[in-house]
C-alpha cells in the first residue's frame, strides 16, 4: 500500500483570469435574472393601455396576432425565471451561461415584438397613440439600459432586435406613405434620430456593464485577498503549534541525556575509580545529545532552504558496505540479521543526502525489530531506482502510517521508541521532498514493514532488473538467513 508521506499543506493559488471571469459572469447573469421580473411586470402593465389606443385604430386581426404573441412570451419569460430559481440559482458559471445561452433567443424575440408596435401604428393610427407608442419604445429601450446592461450579449440582442424592428416598422410606412405631404422627411427624420438613440443606448449599455464588471471583479479580488490572508493566519498558526510542539519535545529530550550526563559527572567528581565503568555511560547520554542537535540542524536547514545539495556519482555497492559497516554493530547487539544487495550500480545522486535517508530508515528498522533481521535492496526497474529497507519488526497500524512522517511522532505502544527522538522519518520525508524522490511504506502491524525509496530514472545507469511480482509483506518473506 502506497501513502501519501507529507503532510497536508494548504497553499494559496491565485485564481486564474478564466475562473475569475466564469465567476464574475455567474453573477452578472444573476444580476440579469434578477431584473427580469420588474422587466416583466413594466411589460404587463404597459400592455393594456397599448391595446386601449390601438382598438379602433389597428387592424383587429393583426392586433390580436400581436398581443397573443406579447403575451405569451411574456409567459414563457416568466416560466424561464422559474427554470432558472429551481435548477440554476445555486449553480456554477458554466451551467448559468448555458442557460443563458440556450434561451437568448427569447430576449431577441421580445424585443422584436416590442419594435414590431411601430409597424401597426406609425402612419397609421392617430398621432396620440404614435406618441405614446413612441414614449413605449423609449420607455423599453432605458428599461434594457437598466435591467439587462449586467450581461453585456443579452443587452445587445435585446436592444439590437428592438431597435431593428422599429427600424423597420419606419421604413415600410414611410414607403407605404411616401405620396402623402412631409411623410418622407418626417420618416427620414425620426430614423436618423432612432440610430442616434440606438448608438447611445450601446455606449451607456457598455459602460454600465463595465461598472458591474469592475464591482464584480472588485469583489472577487477582495474575497481572494481574504481568503489568502485566513489561509496565511491558520499557516501561521500552525507554524507557532509546531514550534510550540517542537521545541516541548526538544527539551523534553534534551533534558533525560543532560540529567543522566550531570549525574555522571557527579558521581566521576566523587568516586573516579568508578570511571572505568562510568565513561561509556557518558558518552552514551553525549551521543544521544549530539544526535538530537544534529537532527535539529538537519530540520532546521531544511526548512530554511539552507541544506546544500551536491549531486554526484554514488556508487551503491560502496554506500551499501559503508551502511552495512556503521549498523551491523547495532544488529549484532539486538542479534539480529542485518543484510544488503545490490548489484554494481552508479547513479547521479548527492551522497550524504542519500545516505543520510538510508541511514535513517535502516536506524528505525533496527530499532523496532526485536527478532529476524534487517534488509537493505536496490531493485532496478524501466522508470526508476528503487532502495527497499525491509523489516521484520513491530509493523505500523494504518491509522499511524501517516503520521510517523511528523515531528517527534512516536508510536506510544512500540518498544524501543523510549530513546527515539521521533525525527529520523521526518529529516527522511523532508529530504525526499528536497531531492524530488518518491517514498513509499507499506506495512502489516506485528509483522513487518518496507520502506521505499524511489528515484526517477535519469539517476540509474544499467538496465532494469525482471519485474519481480509483488508479494505480501509477512515473516516468512522476510526469512534473512
């Protein structure tokens, strides 16, 4: 089983210009649904004061053609409104501009049929009914400046489709009217003036979308500097508990090796014949302070990216004998079996990191292993190098192989972390991470576990071993004899 080894980290991404833009056009389109509905109750209003003028004055048939059209797209309008509260209110950008999308027609259209007024009345009906006609048209215009601006290809499919339609109502009954006296000056007139009205309704209409768009933009921008700044806070929190924690295991394992170090002087100061059997006792608590101090500089290089890196051709064979040489003596006083294999291998690595990420795994090995043996393995394989320290220890539970990778993390119940420091596994991921190599544990709680350290394939030489099928990790796997 392969695990995650870091721990979780949470970093501020400044969202990119595209999730920006879907969001702020997530709320336009809100903006713009939410102004439909006064839109649509002006409408309603305004139509039955048009039908009153144009009784009498209009064709009965085509009148009613007209307004059974108005009215319902005025319904299905207001059916659109529910669609969008029932499926696409709480929805993202995307869904809500597809939404918009598919039914844009439908704001073409009522434009369409509100300019298609001035076909039936200009010319035609009495001069009372074209003004206010006329005022309606205006009215409409101002109302799409106000309700639709928000979402700019709306605005413009509204106010281009009115606009041309009451363009073309002018047209056909200043033609149809042409004999008649002024008709053509007038028509000709009341155009020019409908395509000034038509470019300042597109200008205001830009402009007031763009201040919804930098209110939007505004807004998100502050919401990404908040969030940032919570993110950056519970960083900073965290960092103050892990320094807290870090520096409460530092003294408290500092202080049992300098307490049984000044007992030892003591007891040298007042009885120096006992020194004999006093002075390893010494240099035990002295190796276990400068241990400590070692893996804290360690940490604290890291993190500070101060730890040098210095690549270089490693021969594996010679590390694994180097290795071999420094913990046999451990093995050899738990009596436990402590082996390597390898084949002649060179790769492009940095030597001291290496060994020190060995060195570390095989330490904790050895210190949880109380019978059998210790394996240290280089496999080859087509992507990459893989160093493999096998155990026959204690194993780790699942709900603690995360967690070993943290600062002075020591599994309570295992014997042999009494004099663990909890930082070899941590100084291990750090340094992988550092080094770009992957770390892998799998492992079977009282029966054993493997630690694997994997690098990628530009750092072998040689050709890849057999695939070796996988096995489960227990004890008679793990026979070292």
């Amino acid at each position: 089983m392969l695990v995650d080894t870091q721990p979780a980290t949470y970093q501020h991404v400044p969202a990119t210009v595209e999730v920006r833009d879907q969001w702020v056009n997530s709320q336009l389109i809100s903006v713009l649904m939410d102004n439909m509905v006064p839109s649509l109750l002006a409408a309603g209003m305004a139509l039955p004061v048009l039908v009153f003028l144009m009784v009498g004055e209009v064709d009965l048939v085509v009148l009613s053609v007209w307004i059974g059209l108005l009215v319902a797209m005025l319904v299905y309008r207001y059916r659109l409104i529910g669609i969008y509260r029932l499926r696409h209110d709480s929805s993202e950008g995307p869904q809500r501009m597809d939404f918009v999308r598919r039914y844009q027609w439908s704001w073409a259209a009522m434009g369409f049929l509100w300019g298609g007024g001035v076909l039936l009345t200009y010319q035609l009906a009495s001069i009372t009914t074209q003004f206010v006609y006329g005022l309606m048209v205006l009215g409409q215009g101002l109302l799409a400046l106000t309700s639709y601006s928000a979402y700019l290809p709306i605005f413009r499919a509204y106010v281009h489709a009115l606009l041309l339609s009451v363009m073309l109502g002018l047209l056909v009954n200043t033609l149809r009217a042409v004999g008649e006296v002024g008709a053509l000056e007038t028509g000709v007139a009341l155009m020019a003036l409908l395509m000034v009205f038509w470019w300042l309704l597109l200008i205001a209409g830009r402009r007031l979308h763009e201040v919804y768009r930098s209110s939007f933009e505004l807004q998100f921008s502050n919401q990404e500097l908040i969030d940032s700044l919570t993110l950056q806070t519970r960083a900073s929190l965290r960092a103050v508990a892990t320094k807290n924690r870090f520096l409460a295991s530092a003294a408290h394992d500092l202080r049992q090796p300098v307490h049984a170090l000044s007992l030892y002087a003591d007891w040298l100061a007042t009885e120096p014949e006992m020194a004999r059997e006093i002075s390893p006792r010494i240099l035990q608590s002295t190796r276990a302070i400068n241990e400590l101090f070692d893996s804290l500089f360690d940490l604290t290089r890291i993190d500070a990216g101060n730890y040098k890196v210095r690549l270089q051709h490693v021969d594996v064979r010679q590390l694994f004998a180097d290795l071999a040489l420094q913990f046999e003596p451990v093995a050899a006083g738990k009596s436990l079996k402590l082996k390597t294999h390898t084949r002649p291998t060179t790769i492009w690595a940095d030597p001291v990191v290496l060994r020190r990420i060995l060195g570390n795994l095989l330490s904790n090995a050895l210190r949880h292993t109380h019978r059998g043996g210790v394996l240290l393995d280089l496999r080859h394989r087509e992507d990459m190098l893989v160093f493999e320290v096998w155990d026959t220890g204690v194993g780790i539970a699942r709900e603690h192989q995360q967690a070993i990778f943290q600062e002075f993390f020591r599994v309570s119940q295992h014997q042999g972390t009494e004099d663990s420091l909890g930082l070899g596994l941590t100084i291990v991921s750090k340094l992988t991470t550092l080094m770009g190599y992957q770390l892998a544990l799998t492992s079977v709680e009282h029966k054993g576990s493997v630690f694997r350290l994997m690098l990628p394939a530009y750092t072998q030489n040689g050709q890849p071993d057999e695939l070796v099928p996988t096995v489960v990790l227990n004890s008679e796997f793990m026979d070292l004899r």
